[in-house]
C-alpha cells in the first residue's frame, strides 16, 4: 500500500491526465490503496484547483475536464522531451505564433528538467534536420531562454552585441520584452550604459548573462514594446510603411496575418478592410505575405510593394503555361 501521500496525489494526478476515464476501482488497484483513499486524493486534488469530474455507477470513474484555470501538468520523461524539442524547434527561427509566451514555457521547463533529460534534448535537436526552416536568422535557444527569464525575473542581463556596421560592445541592460516580427527577435531593453531605451536584434546577441541583480520596471515611453520597436525601426531606416486593402471583412483577414502587424481598419462598404503598418521585412517577402492570406487585395503604398507584387503575379503566371 502507497503511505507516501505526495507521490501517491501526483501518481493519481498523472493517470488522469491522461484522456480517459478511469473506474475507482482500477485506480485503487495501481495506487495500491483502497476506494476510500481515492476518494479522499480526489477531493485532495480538486482543494489544489484540479478539475476532477466523478461520474455516477457501480464503480464510479473519475476524468480530469476543462476548468477555468490551467494547475500544474505532470509529465513523462518522453513528454517532457517532445514539448521542449518543439519549443526549442520553433524557438530558433522567428517563427509566426511562436512569441514571447512561448520561450517563457520553453525556459520554464528546461530550468526544471533532470540533467539526463536536457541531454536527450540537445541530443536529438542535434541530430535532426529540419526539412523546412524560417527564412530569417536562426538564433540558439538558450539565447531566448535567458532572455526570457530576466523579463519574467525583472533581472538584469549582460551581453555581448554585434551592430548592423560590425561595431561590437559589451552592454547591461534591465530587459523589458522580446518582440517577434515573425522573421527575427528583438529584445527591447534600458541600456544602463548609455541611459536611455535600446532595441537589440536577437540574432546578433552572444554571451547572454543573468546577472541576478533585480530592478524596479521603468516606464516605456511608447507604452508598448512592439510600437516601440516599429519607431526604432522607423528611426533606422530599417522600415517602411504599407497601406493595403483587403476585399474581405477585418476578421478573416486578421486570422491569417500575424497580429504584430497591428488592427486592420473596416473600410466603408463593410466588406472591405484597410492594413496600415510598418515592416522591416525585404519587399519581396512581404508581397508573398499578402499574397497567402488568400483574399483579394489591392496595394496603394508604397511604390516598391505594388511593383514587388506586380512581379510576383506575372512569375506565377508564367508558371502556368498560360500565355
């Protein structure tokens, strides 16, 4: 019989979060307890704020259902692996939908992951090729992952950087947020050095350091980080704004843009709807970004876009054969 309480509650936690129902009375069999004991860890686990759904019979089974907020996961070895191999997988690349929140789990979990379980990470990413792979530059994991820990932490971060002219320098920053344009991550950070506010291209990061000395948050002076960047960006030349109209309502077309490119405005008709934004991506890429939502667009700005994806259209033509 398990005595051991607190094993026992997460070796029941671990059953049933598995999709099934499981009766009381194989519960108690793997447990090693009796149906009066599962039925105490049930209650147990429902106090910690676990979703624990009992159903009504001669041997009443219990499932782990929905709930309004997401307890603790327990997970396998080979679980733990495949979750932080496709974290670490979309983490190097600025891949669309794999944000910030995403590189907090990835450095959550391998901050608690056993020494022998990281090593099966780093082994089977190192063996495997991906047959497809972001088209900007790829950046290492663990990069992310401590950047991400000293915004989550409020910790001061130490790094080296190259800049876009090749100049290198040693900077301290307190961080306040990555940024994914879906091509590359940026980190926007106070430089402690130059006192003031900075915005640094992840790809060009090396040696990042946790130093763990705490601060108190500054106020960003735009308020956001991702209006923040698209000024510096601006301030650069590293941007340029566009302005395309969809013939298509504001919602299936946001579905299938990535949300850094900011609200799309509802034109007049109704059936109609307006993207002003500003990007930092090669013209080209961003014709072939409009042209996958899939909708009916017209291109009024600016100049290089619409003859950008004038070109792409008369290239997919030719590839039809048709003359």
């Amino acid at each position: 019989m398990t005595t051991d309480t607190p094993a026992r509650l997460l070796t029941l936690l671990s059953l049933l979060q598995t999709p099934r129902e499981w009766p009381g009375g194989e519960l108690a069999e793997r447990l090693g307890v009796s149906r009066r004991t599962v039925r105490r860890d049930i209650d147990r686990l429902r106090e910690l704020g676990y979703p624990v759904q009992a159903s009504m019979g001669a041997d009443g089974g219990y499932r782990l259902v929905a709930g309004k907020a997401l307890p603790p996961l327990v997970l396998d070895d080979e679980e733990a692996v495949a979750i932080a191999v496709g974290l670490r997988a979309g983490a190097g690349h600025a891949v669309e939908g794999v944000d910030e929140a995403s590189v907090r789990a990835l450095a959550k979990l391998e901050q608690v992951l056993p020494s022998r379980l990281r090593h099966r990470v780093a082994t089977l990413q190192a063996a495997t090729t991906p047959l497809t792979s972001g088209d900007g530059p790829s950046i290492a994991p663990e990069t992310l992952t401590v950047m991400a820990s000293t915004v989550a932490g409020r910790e001061r971060l130490r790094f080296a950087y190259r800049a876009g002219d090749g100049t290198e320098s040693r900077r301290l920053t307190e961080p306040y947020r990555l940024v994914s344009t879906g091509r590359r991550w940026y980190l926007v950070a106070y430089d402690l050095d130059r006192e003031d506010w900075r915005t640094f291209r992840v790809d060009r990061v090396s040696e990042p350091f946790a130093t763990g000395a705490r601060f108190a948050p500054r106020e960003l002076p735009t308020g956001s980080a991702a209006e923040y960047l698209r000024r510096s960006m601006q301030r650069h030349g590293d941007a340029y704004d566009i302005e395309v109209v969809f013939h298509a309502p504001p919602e299936t077309v946001a579905a299938r843009l990535p949300q850094w490119l900011g609200p799309l405005e509802p034109a007049d008709d109704g059936s109609s709807c307006v993207l002003r934004a500003t990007v930092s991506d090669a013209v080209e890429w961003t014709a072939v970004r409009l042209a996958m939502t899939g909708v009916d667009f017209r291109v009024r700005q600016p100049t290089q876009l619409v003859e950008s994806v004038r070109g792409l259209g008369e290239r997919l033509i030719r590839a039809t054969g048709d003359d």
